[in-house]
C-alpha cells in the first residue's frame, strides 16, 4: 500500500507544483498591483501634504500681515488721540488768546475813546483862547 501512496503522490506532484506555481504567481500579481495602488496613493497623499503644507504657508504669512495692519492701526489710533488732545489743547489757547484779544481790544478803544475826547477838548480850548483874546484886544 505503501507504493501505491507513493506512486500516486507522485502523479499528482507536478499538478501540486503547477497549482502552487500559479497560486504564488496570482499572488505575486496581486501583490505587485497593490504595491502599484500604494505608490499611487502614496504619490497623490504626498501631492495633497505639499498642497496643504503651501496653504499653511499662506495663511501663517496672511496671519503675520494682519498683525502687522492691526499693528498700523493701533498706532494711528494712539496718533489720532495724540491729535485730538493737542487740537483740544489749540481751542483752548484759542479761546483763551480770543477772550486776552477782547480784552484788549476793550482797552484800546477805551483809551482811544479818551484819547479822542482830550484831543477834541484841546481843539476848542486854543480855539476858545484864540476868540478870546481877540475880543480882549479889541
């Protein structure tokens, strides 16, 4: 019996080998191909990294200008208090310098205003001596 295991075994030995031979081959295939989908996969994820890796770049470089333009804008800001203090500080030496120049020019027409009636007292004074002394030479 044991010859005839022997002899049937060997019978059915190269369709053993010709059925492993394709069932390594058919896994080589299949193999290969999803080493090819990996590399493609691997390709398009790296495509996808560098594209997402260059917008990081751009929005870090946008968050950096806007800290830039809030920046700016705190700056102006702290300028326009800086103005609208010192404005508030001009109209107020403006108004004081206003109120000064009424003052004075009170004065000034104060002392125009007696200038004027001292100048007019002595125009009929001498006009008056001068009338009468004529009538005394007469």
């Amino acid at each position: 019996m044991r010859v005839g295991m022997v002899r049937m075994d060997m019978a059915r030995r190269p369709k053993v080998h010709r059925v492993l031979s394709l069932v390594l081959c058919s896994l080589a295939l299949v193999g290969w191909g999803a080493f090819a989908d990996l590399r493609a996969e691997l390709a398009h994820l790296k495509a996808s990294q560098d594209q997402l890796l260059a917008e990081r770049k751009q929005q870090q470089e946008a968050v950096g200008e806007l800290a830039q333009v809030q920046a700016q804008i705190a700056s102006a800001r702290d300028e326009l208090q800086a103005l609208d203090h010192k404005r508030e500080q001009a109209k107020a030496q403006s108004a004081a310098v206003q109120q000064d120049r009424t003052e004075l020019t009170k004065w000034l027409d104060g002392k125009r205003t007696k200038r004027s009636e001292k100048d007019s007292i002595r125009a009929t004074k001498p006009a008056r001596s001068a009338g009468q002394s004529a009538v005394t030479h007469s």
